[in-house]
C-alpha cells in the first residue's frame, strides 16, 4: 500500500507554510511578553506590575467593601506611572520575596515596597525613591519590650521572638544586630504576623511604619512599641536589560514628584505627603553593591545553608517516627480493632490524605492558637508533617498487614498466643520488611516535603535557599549547592535502607549451622 | 480427653459436619481418613477453635465449647493445651529455627529466654534438628521444616497434637521423616488427633481409625476394622 501523503499543490503547500511562519513571527514580535522594553511596552499598551496583595495595606490589598477589587497607594502609583507612560497598568500577583523573578517573563515593574537596597542596586534596576519609610517595632498593649533598644536584653521569656516579613528590611535590620537577644520568624504576610503576635506565639514585631499605621485599628490589642527608627526608602524594579523602561519611570516618577500629583496622592492615603515629598527630593543615592565571586559567595551561605540543613533534617528525624508509629497504630486499628474504631480510621486517614499538608500546617499554626492551643512554630511542622505522614503510612501498613499470610497468623494463634501477640511476635515484624522499600521512599519524600514548613515561618533549607538566592541574586549557583545538600542527605538514607533491606532478606535465607 | 457431640459446621452454605460424635481417649492416637472435602480438617480445626460451628459441642481437655463464637480467653486456654502442625508448616520465617520453637514458651507462658532455649535444643535433637538451630526455616527442607514445627508445638507441652495432613506437602523420604517422628511420640504417650491419607501410616500407629464422608463419620474401628473395609472399595 502506498503511503498515505498530504498530495496539496505545491503553491498552496508553500502558501500555508509561509502563513505559518508569519504568524509565529507575529506572535513573537507583535505581541512581547511581560518585560519587554519601553517601545514593546507602549505597543502592547499594557505596563505589567507585580505586586504581593497578601503583603497587605496600605501597598496592595483587597478591598473590604468589594473583595474583587484591588486597592492600595502602589495600585494608584501604577496607575498614574502607566499614565505618564500613555499605557494601562496591569497588576501581577506573586510572592512577595520573589517579585523580583517575574522580571524575566511576567511582570515589566515590581512596585510593592521593595527597600532600596546595594544588592538589588547591583542585580535590578533601581528607580529613584517613590516613599521613604522608618520601622517600627509593634507590641502587646499588656507584654513585650518597649522599645527597639529593649531587645538588646532577653526579656521575661528569654529572647525575644519577633516576627518580621520574610525578606524586608526589617528582617535584614534584626539578622545584622548580633547584639540582639532576638530570634526573627519569618512571615509572607503582614496580618498573619500580626495575628500571630496577638495570640502570643510572638512577643513583637518590626515593619515598615505605614503597614503598622494601617493595621492599628485592626488590631486595638496591639501597640507601637516606641518611636519609629531606621528606615530606607522603596523602589521600583526594572530588569537590568531594559534601560530606556527604566529611564522613563523613573522620568515619570520625577514629573510626578515635581508637579504635586504624587504628593496628593499620599495625603489621599494619609502616608503624610508633605513629609515625603522632604525626603524623596533630597534621598541620597545608594550604591550598588560589588559583585561577588564564587568562593566568597560559597564560604558566605553555607554556613547558613548547613544550619538550615540540620532543621530539615531535624523535622524529618523527628516527625517520621512518629507517622511510622501512628501508621501502624492505625492500620492495625483497621484491620483487627474494635468495629466502631475503623471508620473513624478510615476517615482520619481520607481527611489528612485529601487536604494539602499546607493547610494542615496553617491550622495546626494560625487555627489552633485561636482556641487557646498555640504551639510554636517548630512543634506545630513536626506535629503536622508526622499527622499528613501517618496517614500514608498507615496505608503502606495496611497493605503490608495484609501481605502476611493469614497462616501466620493462625499458626501463631495455634499457639496459643493472643491476637495482640501473634500481631506483636510474627504478622507485624513481616509486615515491616515487606513495607521497607515503601516506606524508605516516604521518608525521602518527607524530607523534601519539609521545605512546606516554611510557610508556618520554620526557616529549613529550602527558605534559607530562597532568601539566599534573592538577597544575593545568585539563584543558579545557590540551587546548585542547595540540590546537593539535599542529595547528601537522602542519597545515604536510601542506601542504608538498601542495606537494611539485604541484611534482613540474608538472615532469612542463613544456613546457619 | 476429648468428646465431640453432634457437630454441625457450615462454610459457605455448605454443610461440612453433619452431626459428628466422637471420643478420643487420653494417649492414644486417632486418624481421620476419608475422601477430600469430606470435613476431616475442618473437624480438627473445631478442636481448637480455629473454626466455629453451628450445632453440638466439643469438651478437650477440660475445656467446653459450644456453637457460635468462643471467647478469647477460652480459646488461648485451650490453645495452651492443644498443640497443632500444619500441611504448609507455617513457620515464622523472620526467625531462626530456635527462635520459632521458644516464642511461645516465652511469650505464652512468660519462661524465662535461657529456659526455653535448653528445653527448644532438647526438642530439636528430639527431631533430629540440634544442629540447625540457628538457620532460618527457608533454608530447611520440607521434611526438615515440618520437624521444626513439630518441635514448636511440643515445646508448649500440649496434652493433645492435633496434625493437618502433616505430609501431604512432602514427597516419601521426608514423609518418612516426619512420621518417624509422629510414631516416637505415639510411643511415648501423646493424645494425638492426625488428619492423613496415608493408610500405611494409620496401620502402623492409629489405636482409633475414623473415616468421614460427607461430614458423616462412616466407619470407627481399629485399623484393621476400618482401613480393610475402606480399601476393599
């Protein structure tokens, strides 16, 4: 039979593929994605910003009236710069310490009160000042230091747990006094932080003035805790490979400034116009950091990296045995408990296997405390992380359990052992060298599924990885040495598992005379 | 020793036992013959209670039980006293030879670890095994293996062995070994119950031959009475 070929005239073959390659030529040039220069900006009529809403007020939030709509000062910056540059704005949502990386491909402009700081001089393109800002330290009305000067000294409880949003000046600010009795928690939200704060898992915590101005009344059982100090200013990041993008905001910004709008647009805000106009006309210019090499970069983080290794491996160590345990005790439950017992099981197991680990993470963190339970933080992720496992685990024993031939079992009974023995002596231990492979796997998988605990403000080494990566903005490097720690870690479990494995299925097979 | 009256049992809608009596005196040795499905080893698998039954009841050595569920406690009493040896063996395989043979002493009955290894190597020489103590049973022939778990069920010193078809699973050599084994005991006085197909077997060392058909027994008797009868046909 011949080959079944596409037999169209050559002319309308050659007309189809000319079409072709213009539309992708259109696609391509016609139609730039997100950070693109300042002509495909205006040709797409479009100025991308990203931006965190969860960050919160008054940058970027939802409105409490109208939860579809986004408000803010920045949404009204983006606005008035779009303006200035004949487009619309576009908002682009992301984490707030990664904005930066939308720069690539999604976002033109990350707008979201990003500190000028010499490393982002270095890696981005800093505009000038848009806001200058201070920090200030928030407390409990009835606890809690003072003032800032207060956490040079521990406090009643030993030292100070400060929450601070992950990332921001204030974290830097508190990482680089080691005179401080103070251990800073990271967090990707304001309100989170704050939420936490009133509930007592934190003594205080530091952010930029205008945030702790804008919760206040949110929050009446919280107070400033002395006068605002530090502070810096916010700029908006521009990739380094668009120079005239940069040039243009930062004209429009100066436009903005000179005529006025800027200055209404903050009182409109109650962000004390005046006051900032006095700053942002005199801000002193921040140089950029110098490049870092290899060697130095390396001896700089892994230090930190190696610590951060040895909480993911703490998380890990201490939570699986506890799912192992917790497994088996609920696979057993399943198999040979009390009839009223398995569908309470069966439906421990459905509700943790079907919920995000995250979510249980964030209730056994932010819920619990609510109702007067508070765990910390590290108690909370090992907690979580053995509950999710257990479940899991339980099935991998079930299944296990099962592959146990009921001979056994009644060869053991035969005996006249109790049911509880006969589990106990002969049908768990086979069940455990069955489940090896299995489970080893799932402890491999629990140690990389340690990197969720950062959002319960745990720092392991996926966190300390990427606040690495951003504050020195060497991400490719980084994850070189991140991905073989991780190895070092789960590359000698599996063989010891292997080890463990052939040591077992030796003895059984040992003449042994 | 044992006294079974009227035993009916079901499985699956079937009825496996259909009024089933029978007495079995203190030291002697009864084998049940018969034609598979005939409810051989289901009557044996009543006598300590690895299976329930619908109708009548089983006194063994001391114990009673009647139709429908029987209570832990009654059951792990009885199973102290009722040794059992199955077709496949069922040894624990993630233990040594040893270890299979002290587990339930030790666990069971709470002796202490060097107790039960002196009586276990006894009863391991007693089979012909002392010196492989310390392998693990899959390294054992079948006929080797089935000692062992003779071995285990004697070292709970059970005052009746129960036997499943003890050699069904093992070509003539090693059945001769094991029914060596089985003939020692009987000289020695242990209450035995062994469900077999082998007649020569019965010959040699039944004092009671019972033959059931259909969940009936068909013929009681001595060998002699039942076995010639039954290989007439």
């Amino acid at each position: 039979m011949k080959p079944w070929r596409w037999s169209a005239p050559r002319g309308a073959r050659g007309l189809a593929s000319r079409a072709l390659v213009a539309a992708v030529a259109w696609l391509v040039i016609a139609l730039p994605g997100p950070g693109a220069e300042l002509e495909a900006v205006i040709k797409r009529g479009e100025l991308v910003w990203a931006a965190d809403q969860e960050g919160g007020g008054p940058h970027v939030f939802l409105d409490p009236s109208d939860p579809t709509k986004l408000v803010g000062f920045e949404v009204e910056l983006a606005a008035l710069l779009a303006e200035e540059l004949g487009v619309r704005a576009r908002f682009q949502q992301g984490q707030w310490d990664r904005l930066p990386l939308l720069l690539d491909r999604s976002a033109d402009c990350v707008i979201n009160g990003i500190e000028t700081t010499p490393e982002r001089q270095r890696d981005w393109h800093c505009s000038r000042p848009y806001y200058a800002y201070s920090l200030q330290l928030v407390a409990r009305r009835d606890a809690g230091p003072e003032s800032v000067e207060a956490l040079a000294a521990a406090g009643p409880g030993g030292r100070w747990r400060v929450g601070v949003l992950t990332g921001s000046a204030a974290e830097n600010f508190l990482r680089e006094r080691p005179g401080f009795e103070v251990d800073p928690i990271g967090y990707d939200g304001t309100v989170d932080c704050l939420e936490q704060l009133k509930g007592g898992v934190l003594d205080a915590a530091v952010m930029d003035d205008c945030i702790a101005q804008f919760n206040d009344d949110r929050f009446p059982g919280l107070r400033g805790a002395g006068r605002p100090f530090a502070g810096g200013t916010y700029t908006i990041l521009t990739a380094r490979e668009t120079p005239r993008l940069s040039e243009a905001i930062d004209a429009a910004l100066g436009r903005m400034i000179a005529d006025g709008r800027l200055k209404t647009l903050y009182d409109r805000w109650d962000l004390s116009g005046r006051q900032q106009m006095f700053f942002l006309r005199h801000a002193a210019e921040i140089p950029a950091a110098a490049p870092q090499g290899l060697v130095e970069l390396v001896s700089g983080t892994l230090p930190l990296l190696l610590s951060s290794a040895a909480m993911t491996i703490l998380l890990a160590c201490a939570s699986f045995p506890l799912a192992i345990l917790a497994g088996l005790a609920v696979a057993i439950g399943r198999l040979h408990g009390p009839l009223w017992l398995r569908p309470v099981l069966a439906g421990y197991v459905e509700i943790l296997r079907g919920t995000p680990l995250l979510l249980q993470l964030y209730a056994l963190f932010f819920l619990l405390p609510k109702v007067g339970l508070a765990m910390p933080a590290l108690g909370a992720a090992i907690v979580g992380l053995a509950l999710n496992y257990s479940a899991y685990e339980s099935e991998i024993y079930r299944a296990g359990l099962k592959a146990v031939p009921w001979a056994q079992f009644e060869a053991a009974l035969a005996l006249g052992m109790t049911k509880w023995q006969s589990l106990r002596h002969v049908v768990v231990p086979q069940a455990v060298r069955i489940v090896m492979p299995p489970v080893t796997s799932d402890f491999i998988a629990l140690f990389k599924d340690t990197s969720v605990c950062s959002a319960i403000t745990v720092v392991e080494l996926t966190k300390r990885y990427s606040v690495l990566a951003l504050s020195t903005g060497r991400i490719a490097e980084l994850a070189v040495i991140t991905a073989v720690l991780y190895m070092a870690m789960s590359w000698p479990l599996s063989l010891l598992s292997r080890w463990f494995e052939q040591r077992l299925e030796n003895r059984d097979k040992r003449p042994g005379c | 020793m044992i006294d079974i009256d009227c035993l009916v049992a079901f499985r699956s809608g079937n009825r496996i036992l259909d009024g089933v009596s029978l007495t079995v005196a203190e030291g002697t040795v009864t084998t049940l013959v018969g034609p598979s499905g005939g409810g051989k080893s289901t009557l044996l698998r009543c006598l300590n209670g690895l299976e329930t039954f619908t109708a009548g009841s089983v006194t063994i050595v001391g114990h009673r039980f009647t139709a429908g569920p029987h209570s832990p406690r009654d059951l792990e009493r009885v199973r102290r006293d009722v040794g059992m040896v199955f077709q496949q063996f069922n040894l624990f395989p993630h233990l040594s030879v040893i270890d299979n043979v002290t587990v339930a002493p030790r666990v069971v009955l709470g002796k202490p670890a060097v107790d039960a290894r002196r009586k276990g190597l006894e009863l391991l020489e007693r089979v012909g095994l002392g010196r492989f103590a310390a392998a693990r049973p899959a390294t054992l022939s079948g006929g080797q293996q089935q000692r062992v778990a003779i071995a285990r069920a004697l070292a709970m010193e059970p005052r009746v062995m129960l036997f499943d078809e003890p050699t069904s699973a093992l070509d003539p050599a090693m059945s001769a070994e094991v029914l060596d084994v089985v003939g020692e005991l009987a000289r020695g006085g242990q209450t035995m119950v062994i469900v077999t197909h082998d007649h020569g077997f019965a010959r040699r060392a039944a004092t009671q031959v019972v033959e059931l058909i259909a969940g009936q027994v068909c013929r009681v008797g001595t060998a002699a009475e039942v076995l010639d009868e039954s290989d007439k046909k």
